[in-house]
C-alpha cells in the first residue's frame, strides 16, 4: 500500500503542473484565437547598466576596442559559416536594430519589423511551450503589415510620420478599445515596444551570466522587471511555465549562433545596447505624444 501511494504521489506531482500548463495554454490560445478572428489582438531602463561604463574614462577605451572587436567579429565570415542552415541567427536582430534608426532619428518600421520577426524565430527555437508569445506577437506584425501595404503605405515609414498620420486621421483610441475594432498601428507597436524592452534586458542578463546560472530564471526575471505587469494574471502564469523550459546556457547559446564564451559577451551585449538605443529612442517618442498607456 505505501509503494502504491507513493508511485501515485510521483503520478500526482508530475500531472498536476503538467495539466495546468495544457489550460493555461489552451486559455491563452483561445484569447489569442479570438483576437485573430476578430484582428483586435493586440523597468527599468538599461542606460543604468551601461552608464557606470561610460563615466569611466578607462573603461571607456576598453569600450571602443570592445566594440571594434565585435564588428570585426559579427563580419567575419567564417563566424557566420558556423551559423550556415540555422533559422535563427542572432547577428541578423543586431543588424536589423543597428539599421533600424535613420540619419535624422527616425525610427524605421520594416526595419523595425525585420528584427522582431528574428526574434519570433528564435522562440520558435525555443519549443512549444513558447507558442503562445511567438503566435501573438506574430498577429502584432501582421496587423502593421496590413498598414504598412495599405493605401497609406507611405505614412507608415517611420514611428513618427505613423503618429502623426493616426492623430491627424482620429485613429487613435485612447480609451479602450472594442474587441470589434482593429487596433491603430501605434497601439499594435506600442505592445511590441514594451516587448521589446523585455527581450534587450534577457539578453543583456545572459551576456553577464556564467554557466552556473539558470536561464529560466535570467528570463522570468527580465520579466518581472519589464513586461509582466501589462499582462493579465493568465499570461503571467503561462509565461511562469515557459519559463521552466527553458534550455540550459550552453544549449540556448548554440540556438543563439555564438560558440565560445568570448562571442557570447560580445555579440549578446552589442545587441543588446543596439535594441537599447531603438528602445530609448522610440520611448521618448511616445512619451512625448502621452501615448505610453494607450490601452
């Protein structure tokens, strides 16, 4: 009796966890189903990490070798042949951001977007698990396709002429928005920005980290301290479990497309500061027009 107990208690703490991340999953694909159907889905900031870096003179040479080592390495090409037939490739999101703002300070959407549809590739990496976020984030991009192939195309260039274009046009809803309505393209970026922000500081968070650290928890923690409270208590919980499953450092590394421990500082830490600046930048933007909690 007590080893029937027993092997029902391993049954039990193996089934339930499990059975709540298949409804958590479920209800999440449901809510995002609804918003498909109806196309009405839709911290602190890291300057803090790096400015210590910058105030320091010494440690401001050392930044400009740094960063002349990493282009060198991100153009190197047989670094690049090391990452030949991957679906994801980190050097691809670092060019898209570093490409993403213009000479006068625009914010280049297709740029813009380029480098979120990477970073879809590399949840889809990921597993299952991380379905959920890989499929609404995809509804995001769509819908600012639709805007950008529209008949006003052109107005959708850049962050700024798409403000300017939706206030001038009445098209955005500062209240809340009906489940029947298409979100406007600055609230659909808006939930990419806030995104966005969660992203740059995982990979900064896995640029200083070292093998004994749990990338799981790197990740629930960039989390914590960007995106989760825009979230309903569902997502937050179904994100918890995504969490869980996450790969160990040196398999997320390999998804990654950098090798050696040397590339991962630099490549993850450039990126990281190259989505910082798009980030910082596009922040002031919507801050200026009061459209940071645009429901």
């Amino acid at each position: 009796m007590a080893g029937v107990g027993l092997s029902y208690l391993r049954y039990y703490k193996i089934f339930v966890p499990l059975a709540t991340l298949l409804v958590l999953i479920y209800v999440t694909c449901v809510r995002l189903q609804v918003h498909l159907s109806a196309c009405t889905e839709n911290g602190r900031p890291c300057n803090e990490m790096w400015s210590k870096k910058e105030r320091d003179p010494e440690e401001g040479k050392d930044k400009e070798m740094m960063t002349a080592k990493v282009v060198a390495l991100v153009q190197n090409v047989e670094y690049t042949r090391q990452c030949e037939g991957m679906e994801f490739q980190i050097t691809r999101v670092l060019a898209a951001f570093r490409s993403c703002i213009s000479e006068d300070g625009q914010i280049l959407l297709k740029e813009y977007l380029s480098g979120w549809k990477e970073f879809i590739k590399f949840m889809d990496s990921l597993g299952m698990v991380f379905g959920f976020i890989s499929q609404e984030t995809t509804t995001k991009i769509n819908i600012m396709n639709v805007y950008l192939a529209g008949s006003s195309g052109a107005e959708y260039h850049t962050l700024q002429s798409m403000i300017k274009h939706e206030l001038d046009h009445g098209l955005v809803n500062f209240k809340e928005l009906p489940r029947d309505q298409v979100p406007s393209g600055c609230r659909t970026l808006l939930r990419l920005h806030r995104a966005l922000k969660w992203l740059e500081m995982f990979l900064y968070k896995l640029s200083i980290s070292t093998s004994q650290d749990n990338t799981g928890k790197l990740c629930a923690l960039a989390y914590e301290e960007t995106l989760a409270h825009h979230h309903s208590w569902f997502v937050r919980q179904a994100a918890a479990l995504a969490f869980l499953a996450m790969p160990p450092r040196r398999e997320l590394l390999q998804i990654l497309c950098v090798h050696k421990e040397e590339e991962a500082q630099f490549v993850l830490s450039t990126t990281a500061k190259s989505i910082i600046r798009v980030y910082d930048l596009t922040q002031r933007v919507y801050e200026a027009h009061g459209m940071l909690e645009l429901p």
